[in-house]
C-alpha cells in the first residue's frame, strides 16, 4: 500500500477564493484562536532528574513525573500554573503515567514494580498494588458493565484489568502475540486500543474485553483487518512509538521510528493523513526557508540522531486540539500544528529554541465547548477563552515548558522564565557556563613553541565553524598537534592530531558544510581558513596565509584573521622543510589555544 504524503511541511496561509473557501479560513482562523500563539516558550519548571511524563487533566491540573520516581502536582490558574504537591512516589523511573478521562484519577507504574493510583482533585495517594512485573503500558479505561473506571496494564503480551480500589484483576486481554508496549482508551466509543512490539494494532471493548464488530456505543467497526490500513507498520518495517485518539473519536495518531506522523479513520482503521518528518525533509525545509542559523541547525541535527538511539525517542508523541481538526506534534524543527482538513501546516512555534520538545499535552483552553462551536461557525462571535497552554517535555532535560499566547521576554531570555523551584545540579551549571562561553568566542590565541598568534574569529559570518574550531580548543584537541604542512610564500596548515594531512575530524564526527561569505575573501595575508579534500569536507585541518591566496576563494571556509603575532607566523614560513612532503625537518607545535 501506498502512503498519501502530504505536503504539509511549509507553513502557508489558506488560500482565498471563493466564498466556501473563505467560511473555510475563517473556521481555521477560530481554531487556531483557542491554541498557543507565542514563538517561544514562556515558563519553564524543574524536577530533579529528567522529566520523562506530562498529563492535563479537564479539572485544571497538571502532572509531571521524571526518571528518578518523583511525581508532582500542579494547579492551572488564570495565568500559568502553581505548585500543589510532591510525591517521592517510586523507588526507580517511572515508565507510564496516565489520566482517567474525567480527570479524577490518575495513575503510574515504574521499574520498581509498583503501581500508584492518585485522587487527583484531593491530590491524595489511594492506592497502591505490588504488581510482581514491570508493565509496558498503564491505562484507565471505563466499563459500562461495572459502572466503574478500572486500569489495565499490560504484561508482557497479556494485558490485565484490575480493579484500582480493590487491586483484585477483574479480566486478561490476550489479544497479542508479542509484548504490549501502548494502551490507549476511547471514550466516545468505550473501546481499548493497544500496540504491540511488531507494530500491530488491535481493537478491544472495554466491557467484555475483546474485539466486537459493532462497539458497546453501537458503531460499527470493520469486519476484517485485511480491509484496514493497519498492516502499514509491518509493511514499512517500522516500529509504533505513540499513539493517541481524538477527542471526538474521529481519528487516532500514531508516531513511528520511520518518523512519519500517520492519521487513521478510528472507525475504519483507513489512513487519512501521513505527514513525513525525517530529517531530509527537515533539512530541506531549512534549505528553503532557512528557519534557524546554519549552527543551531546543525547542532539540532546532531541532538536528533542522538536521541534516535536513545530510549527518550518514543516520548515523542502526536496530541490533537480539542476540535479534532489539528494535529500538534514536536519535531527537530520546533512544534508543528496540521490542519487536518486543510492538509497543511497552519503555525510553527519554539523553532528558535535550543530544545528538543518531545512529549505534549494541550490544556483545555476554552470554558464553553459551545463557545469554540460558535467561533467556528462565527469568528465575529467573541468567546471567553482560558489561557491555552501546550505543556511539554524536552530531551535530556529536568524541566518542563509551557507555550502560552504570552511572548517570553525577548530581552532576558534565559534568566526570568527558568523557574529555579529546585536546586541547579552541578551539570546545570556547567552547562549554563559552557553556553555563556560558546556565545562570546570571538578570538583566540595559539600558543606556539615559536610564539603567540592571535586570532578574531567570524562567528556572525561562519557560526558552524567557529564553533567547529573553539570547540576543539576548549577540549585540547589541537595541543600537541605540529604544523604538518609548510608552503614558503603561500601558507602554514596544522589541526591534524596524526600530523601527516590525513587526519582529524569536526565535533560532530563527521564533515560539515562550507560558509562562503561574500566580505570574506583570500585578499591578504594572515588569512585563516579551513582545509579541505573538497567541497563541503571541512574537518578540524585549518591553515594560514602568507601572501593573498584569491584562487582559494569559494573552495575554502575563511573564519579568521591573525591581528597579532604576524612575525610569529612569518618564522613558522621560513622553517626548512622536507623537500616531498612540505613538513618542517623541526617539529612546530601548537602548545594549547586560549579561547575569548
């Protein structure tokens, strides 16, 4: 079977015409009203340890919950959120954390065993239960026949239903072949949803605990999975890593390791929408429309096939607004929001934030559902709208972050919306300082057993290799390493750890991109540029000038100038070489670099 892409990568406004298409934008319009605006996140809150799980709940609390066990407890207010509660609720991660769908009880199992059920309006622990296993999934469900919420939380393939007050098991589900590692509810239709480890999605009632034709609400399903699209995982070879069902039971979503976001019919189990987001379509929307620095999107890069390996990558999930007619997920490239129906992207927000955001959860942001239904129908019709807010997780971070209407303040960033409501761990400081000094590396000096040189960097002009060159100083990497290379009258070349030409390599592991800059040519001596064995294979080899080199211009990167210890450079050009391979007979080296 073939996936519909959609080409949904741009942002674009809906387009005008006629007057259906207009009613259409003005609809789109309404919609995006009752969700965050800002460009970048207002707030952010600390745990201890990395937070790994974020719920919202329709009674306007919030709960997080990071690797380390703890779990706490925070109020929605009229502006932000407050701090309610703390539980040191397990004694290792926590692996699953969900939310009744009435939002009166939540609940979270760990490594430990353990599986903790909360009174989320009391704010109270109400249960706990030794499971005897470490479940891949936890999830709420209601039963019709019991009148009553129960939890099931799956075991290997098995999924088991307890009763949460009791802790008695009330049912198995062994509808599974392979462990089950997501369980998703559906309110409006009272069926289950749950994925295994091959990628396969199955279907179960939540009053007699297996598939039926027609759900307990009277809607029928298909009758054969052959006549579904949800083989599409196996046919890919790819892996579910999120799933989530729309408010209105219209649609689910699903995020895969293939890094496609696709959207089912729930009824039908048919694809409506599949949204590509792999970085060659990232980093070809960067190239058209260059939406971060050349560096800030390479260092994006580099966090995303980091976090590719890493556990923390199926944290990254899909959420829909309340109208189930846009899509929110969190890419390299900052959040994204789809309009289903109009099948593009309708905003972008956190782009310039040096944040890898992964798992989202949408505040409910209207105080009516009416009100939203009259706006759409309306947008003259003003509605009363609580504060929307997108709360997140990030990659590798003990915070998490809350996207509002309200911009942060442009002119201190970094100071007033961290919130330090714990301590900074060393690690945070480090990071902070190491940060501080990325941003002011303007110059630097080689140290040489012939004298200092003193280099002014173009960070404005070649960011990626400025950061490339300081980077490798800040860690050494050049102490020791010789001038390899000696050309009289032309230039002086080092940055080879192996000192013969053929080594060294970027921060990154790889080769990186040319920065040619018009302003910055070949044209005098002293001219400090990268080499190379072609285009676009810059490592951390560099060399230096000694008369005005213009053939090199375009072919090579030039990041800097010498402004002082010209004399220093013109002894290391009149050393006697070796006649076939240009390397001085006594070695020169670069003894350390200070960076500024």
């Amino acid at each position: 079977m073939k996936d519909e892409i959609a080409a949904a990568s741009a942002i674009s406004d809906p387009e005008e015409p006629d007057s259906k298409r207009l009613r259409v934008s003005a609809a789109d319009k309404g919609l995006l009203e009752s969700l965050p605006s800002a460009k970048s996140y207002e707030m952010s809150y600390m745990h201890r340890d990395i937070v790994q799980h974020i719920v919202t709940s329709h009674t306007n609390f919030v709960l997080t919950a990071s690797v380390d066990g703890h779990i706490k407890f925070w109020k929605k207010s009229e502006e932000g959120i407050e701090f309610v509660k703390h539980f040191r609720a397990h004694l290792s991660s926590v692996v699953g954390l969900t939310m009744s769908y009435d939002g009166l009880y939540a609940a979270s199992v760990s490594t430990d065993k353990a599986l903790k059920v909360f009174d989320v309006k009391n704010f109270d622990m109400v249960t706990m239960m030794s499971l005897g296993y470490v479940p891949g999934a936890v999830c709420f469900i209601w039963s019709g026949d019991k009148k009553q919420h129960l939890l099931a939380a799956s075991k290997g393939s098995e999924i088991l239903v307890y009763d949460y007050l009791s802790g008695e098991s009330v049912g198995t589900i062994t509808a599974h072949m392979s462990k089950v590692k997501l369980i998703q509810y559906c309110h409006t239709h009272h069926t289950g949803v749950s994925v295994d480890e091959q990628g396969i999605i199955e279907y179960w009632s939540t009053n007699s605990l297996k598939f039926e034709e027609k759900s307990p609400t009277g809607k029928s399903f298909f009758k054969y999975k052959t006549d579904t699209d949800l083989f599409t995982f196996l046919q890919h070879k790819c892996s579910i890593l999120s799933l989530t069902l729309s408010p209105d039971g219209r649609y689910f979503a699903t995020f895969s390791s293939d890094r496609k976001i696709r959207v089912f019919n729930f009824l039908t189990a048919k694809l409506f929408r599949v949204y590509d987001e792999s970085l060659t379509v990232a980093t070809q929307l960067q190239q058209e429309e260059q939406l971060v620095q050349s560096i800030d999107f390479g260092r994006k890069l580099a966090i995303e096939r980091e976090l590719e390996k890493s556990e923390h990558f199926q944290s990254s999930g899909v959420i829909f607004d309340d109208s189930s007619s846009i899509v929110i997920y969190p890419t390299v490239l900052g959040i994204k929001f789809i309009n289903l129906q109009l099948n593009k992207c309708v905003r972008m927000i956190g782009v310039q934030e040096n944040v890898r955001f992964l798992g989202l959860t949408l505040s409910s942001p209207v105080t009516k559902k009416q009100n939203l239904q009259l706006s759409v129908v309306n947008p003259n019709i003003k509605t009363e709208l609580e504060d929307p807010t997108i709360f997140c997780t990030a990659y590798k971070k003990n915070r998490f972050y809350l996207f509002t209407n309200r911009e942060a303040d442009q002119t201190n960033l970094e100071s007033d919306r961290d919130i330090l409501n714990e301590r900074p761990t060393r690690e945070d400081i480090l990071a902070a300082q190491t940060e501080e000094k990325a941003k002011l590396a303007q110059s630097t000096i080689l140290h040489t057993n012939m004298g200092d040189v003193h280099l002014r960097l173009f960070s404005s002009e070649c960011p990626r290799t400025v950061e490339n060159f300081t980077t490798h100083a800040r860690n050494s990497y050049y102490n020791g390493v010789i001038f390899h290379r000696v050309i009289k009258q032309f230039m002086v070349q080092t940055g080879d750890p192996l000192g013969d030409g053929t080594g060294g390599e970027s921060i990154w592991g790889s080769d990186f991109e040319d920065e040619f800059h018009k302003n910055l040519k070949h044209d005098r001596s002293y001219t400090v540029s990268m080499a190379n064995r072609g285009a676009n294979t810059n490592g951390s080899q560099f060399f230096i000038t000694l008369i005005p080199t213009p053939w090199l211009d375009n072919k090579h990167t030039v990041f800097g100038r010498v402004v002082k210890g010209m004399d220093v450079i013109e002894k290391i050009g009149q050393v006697k070489t070796h006649p076939k391979t240009d390397v001085p007979y006594d070695p020169i080296k670069i003894l350390s670099v200070t960076v500024k």
